[in-house]
C-alpha cells in the first residue's frame, strides 16, 4: 500500500543529513555521516526501532476504522463512508509518503513531530466529528455537509501522517545497524502488517465494547504520542540539539495534556451531545452489543420516541398507524404460526395478538437486548401493551437469514418482515433474492409475507426494485402504502424496525417532505389486499383506506426494474 523510500544500495555513501551530523549539534556537512550513537546495543535498537513500528501501526489502523465506524453511524450507508475513507486515505498516504523525502535528514526530530501530531489529530478525531454532527451538522445552511467534509479533511490529514512515517522509520532503522535494501523493507513492513492486525482486531473486539468510540480514540492517540516520543528521545535522544529535545518533549506534554482532558470530559461531552442530537427528555440510553439504544419522552405528556443507532425507528405520536398498516392486512387468512423478523420492540408482536385465532408468534431478533427492553421498560412495555409477556410469542436472538435457512419448510402461516430499509447497508442481504426465497419456502402453501419496503414516495425505485426481487423468488405481491398521521414525526420515512441503521436525517427540508410508509403483501398467488373481519377493528385502518392506499402506490411503479441479489444488490 505504501512506497517507502528505498536506501541507496550497498556501496554507495550514506547520507544522514543535518539531525545526525557528528556531535549531535543537528548540523552536517552533507558528506558520509556516522552511524547513530545508541544508548543501547545496535540489535537492542533495533528491535526498538521495529516495536515502534508495530505499535504505530496499530494506532494507525485505529483511527481507520474509527472513522469507518463513526462515520456510517453518523452519516449513513457504511459501504459508501468506507470506501470514502479507505481511498481518501489511502491516496493521502502517498502524499505523505513523497513529502517525507524532504525530511529524511531530520529523521529523528521529523519522526517525533509527526506522532506528537498524529496522536492529536487522530486521536480527537471521533469526539471532533461527534461535535460538529451533534451541534451544526444535519440542520441545513453553511453547515449542511459539515460532517461529511470534516470526514474527508481528517481522512486527509492522518493518511497524510501516516504515509510520512516509513520513510522516516526506514531512515531510523538504517542509522541503526545498516543492511540491505531488501531486508530492511522486509523487516519493517512485517513489523507493520503485525501491527495492523493487532489494530484492526483491537478495535472491535477490546476498545470499542469497552471504551467506546470516543474514549477508544483518545486512548489510541495517547499511547501513539508515548510510543513516538519514547523513541525518538529515548534512542536517538543524541541525534537532536537541546532546543529539539525540548521543543518535542513540550510538545508531547501537550498533546499528552490535551488528550488527557478530554477523556477525563468524554462522558459529559457525550451527554451534551447525545441531548443535541436527541432532545432534552433523554431517558435511556444504552449501548447493547449491536447497536446504541435511544428512548426519549413517555414523561409530561411527551411520548416515547425510540432510536436505534441515531435513527428514529418508533414515534409514539404515530407509531400506530404503521404497525396496523403492517400486520393487519397480512392476517387475513390462516394466521395461527406468525414469524416477526425484527420488531424487536414488540409494536408488531402487539398487534399481531390481537387476532384471534393465534397459536405462536416466533420473534427473530438480532438484539436479544433490544427485547429485553421492550419487555421491562414501562414506557416501552406499555406502549407494546406488555406483548412479550404472552405465553405464546418467544423470541429467538440472531441473524434472520441464518434463522431461516434451519427453519423447515411451510412452518409459517405469516411472515411479517418489519426490517429497516433496504437503502440501509447492513439490511441489504434481508431484501435479497435468495432471502426471499428462503421465506418462501418457511410459508404455509395459503401463507402470506408483508415487507416493509421504505419511503415509496422519497425512494420509489428502491421499493419498486424490492417489489420485483419477490416477484423473481415465484411470490405475487400487491403494493400499498400509508401516509403518517403526525406531521411533526421525523422525515426519516420510517416507521419501527430493528437492526443497524443510517444516520437521522435532521434537515429541515426534510421534515417538510410528505411521508408515506411502504408496504407489500406477498404470497404464492395473487394475495387479497384486505382486513380479517374477525378481528377486532383497527384503529387507524380501514376497509376503503387500505383499497386507496393500494391505488396511491401503484401510481408511483417503475417497471421493468431487475432484482436484487446477494452478490449483485441494487439498492
């Protein structure tokens, strides 16, 4: 990935530059330079040398993926903010690379500045971008994009700091003992990959479950500026004037200080900003092995609104209206087996008992502790009318494509997909072709399926383009949809799902836009698009809405749209 600068071949003279001048005064002739005067033995600095590297490394694969994960938490879609930020970075490492040439000669003194400052900017990185999309970004105006472009500015810099580090370890490495091109490039890319991966295993597994991205990120830029200082004033301590010493010891200090501050004020900058992005009336939030859960209101009044990684996914205000949307028209028929993929929340689980006739609701749900909130918090539990306190509904944790592929055939007489939409990455694999033909084969040969399918109006081809993936799976679909009844709900155009999701749209364009919720019924003949009359009546739904409905959405088809698969997702 990166172009190190390649010593001269054997023979020819070493050119050291000024920081490595005889005496250590930081001056130089320019002619064949002495080898760096060590305060231990060569092989001992050597391989201090090289566990700079390693560790460097890992700091560096750090800031990566914390940019990665904050960003598609933030900003939305994490195939689109990868990408943007593996190029970016990528393409700046050349950059610093190259501009490390000049530096060569002051590769000491070049090597300790470069990770006092990558320690800082790095490392302030995840609560900088936090703050900017907390306080001014999303809201419109000058600041619309603020958090997409201070993501490439930051991409920018650390590839930049980043890619300017071989050069200068290589020089440092050759001041050491000198040996071949080859070996060196070998020995210190080793050490670098080791590094890498230690990093990139680091961050999912220790820092972000138990420091969380912002603190994670502080500590990551603490022990980068330890590390780098350590290095440089403890092994080539000699190779710098004491102006220089002085100059990088202070200058770590404040980094050091800097970094130190803000850790200690993360928990309360985090409750600042998370009543920024939220409101005043937080009343839970928790960080679950999936995703940050989010309930605000169900006090004076206020109702309960749910988040699920900064998404608004229930408004109590109108919650009803989509769930009735979702399950009613689906139960009318044989309903006695029911599977809800996702709902964690229980809304769905809620309207799905009212029917009766209902034997077993069967939950598949990838954050069992998503239920379990949904099961103890009153607010919450309230509003599902204590659903999962039914004998009959039992709730089964993991991935529902992996659920599904163990179920027997024709286990189902209702399937009710309430997922996120299929715009968002990590649902993109629940609106596949092939996961449409696993829930096929799970339905009753008289069942029916209900998918959620997103905003039809704001994204038409997205839901049109799921309409064709069930037609291709052999299942015959009829398309409706409901406009939300509370003008004030979030123009996210969602209504409750469960599972990862974008960022909340917060533009005030966007809450002006029209909201309507998308649906489709599927089955393996054309399925009837209309209530149980057994069951009780709906509160939000009726007999004539639901046929209007259906008519509003076939206005807005796309023909001819191809579906979407595994490897080729169209969304």
């Amino acid at each position: 990935m990166i172009e190190p600068h390649v010593p001269a071949p054997p023979g020819s003279p070493p050119s050291w530059g000024g920081s490595c001048g005889s005496g250590g005064t930081g001056g130089g002739s320019g002619g064949p330079e002495a080898p760096a005067r060590l305060p231990v033995r060569p092989a001992v600095g050597r391989f201090l040398v090289l566990a700079g590297v390693f560790v460097c490394a890992a700091c560096g694969l750090v800031y990566e993926l914390e940019l990665v994960a904050l960003a598609s938490y933030l900003i939305g879609d994490s195939v689109t903010q990868a990408s943007v930020v593996l190029s970016v970075m990528v393409f700046a490492m050349g950059i610093g690379s190259l501009a490390a040439k000049r530096l060569r000669g002051l590769a000491a003194a070049g090597f300790g500045a470069l990770e006092a400052v990558l320690a800082l900017v790095g490392g302030s990185s995840a609560m900088v971008l936090y703050a900017v999309f907390a306080w001014t970004g999303g809201w419109g105006g000058l600041w619309a994009d603020g958090p997409r472009v201070l993501l490439v500015a930051f991409s920018l810099a650390i590839g930049v700091l980043i890619g300017a580090e071989v050069p200068l370890l290589m020089e440092l490495i050759q001041r050491v003992r000198r040996q071949d091109p080859g070996g060196a490039v070998a020995d210190l890319f080793a050490a670098d990959y080791v590094g890498a991966l230690v990093g990139g295993l680091a961050f999912p597994f220790v820092l972000l479950p138990f420091l969380g991205q912002l603190t994670g990120a502080l500590l990551t830029g603490t022990v980068n500026a330890v590390v780098g200082a350590a290095l440089v004033l403890g092994l080539f301590r000699r190779d710098l004037t004491r102006r220089a010493r002085w100059l990088l010891l202070t200058a770590n200090a404040v980094v050091l200080a800097l970094l130190a501050t803000a850790t200690v004020l993360a928990d309360d900058f985090e409750r600042a900003a998370r009543q920024a992005v939220y409101g005043q009336d937080v009343r839970v939030a928790v960080r679950t092995d999936v995703q940050e859960v989010v309930l605000t209101g169900d006090a004076d009044g206020r109702p309960l609104d749910l988040f699920l990684d900064g998404r608004l996914r229930v408004r109590g205000s109108d919650e009803r209206r989509y769930h009735e949307a979702l399950v009613h028209p689906a139960m009318n028929g044989p309903h006695a087996r029911v599977l809800v993929l996702g709902g964690g929340d229980g809304l769905a689980v809620r309207e799905v008992l009212r029917h009766p006739g209902v034997r077993r609701v069967d939950v598949v749900e990838l954050d069992p502790q998503l239920a379990r909130l949904a099961r103890q918090d009153p607010g919450l539990s309230t509003l599902n009318e204590h659903a999962y306190g039914d004998a009959r509904v039992h709730v089964a944790p993991g991935d529902a494509f992996h659920r599904l592929r163990a179920t027997p055939s024709a286990t189902y007489d209702v399937v009710i997909s309430d997922l996120p939409d299929p715009s968002v990455t990590a649902s993109t694999k629940l609106y596949s072709q092939e996961f449409y033909g696993l829930l096929r084969r799970v339905l009753a040969p008289d069942g029916r399926l209900v998918v959620h399918a997103g905003p039809v109006l704001a994204a038409p081809r997205a839901f049109w383009t799921v309409d064709a993936t069930l037609r291709a799976a052999g299942l015959r679909t009829v398309a409706y949809r409901v406009a939300a009844d509370d003008p004030g709900a979030a123009a996210s155009d969602v209504g409750s799902a469960s599972g990862p999701g974008s960022a909340p749209d917060r533009t005030t364009a966007a809450l002006r836009a029209p909201r309507a919720w998308g649906f489709l019924l599927a089955a393996r003949t054309a399925p009837a698009l209309r209530l149980d009359p057994e069951a009780p009546r709906a509160r939000t739904l009726t007999p004539d809405s639901l046929a209007r409905d259906a008519r509003d959405a076939a206005r807005t088809r796309i023909p001819g749209l191809p579906p979407s698969t595994l490897v080729h997702p169209r969304y």
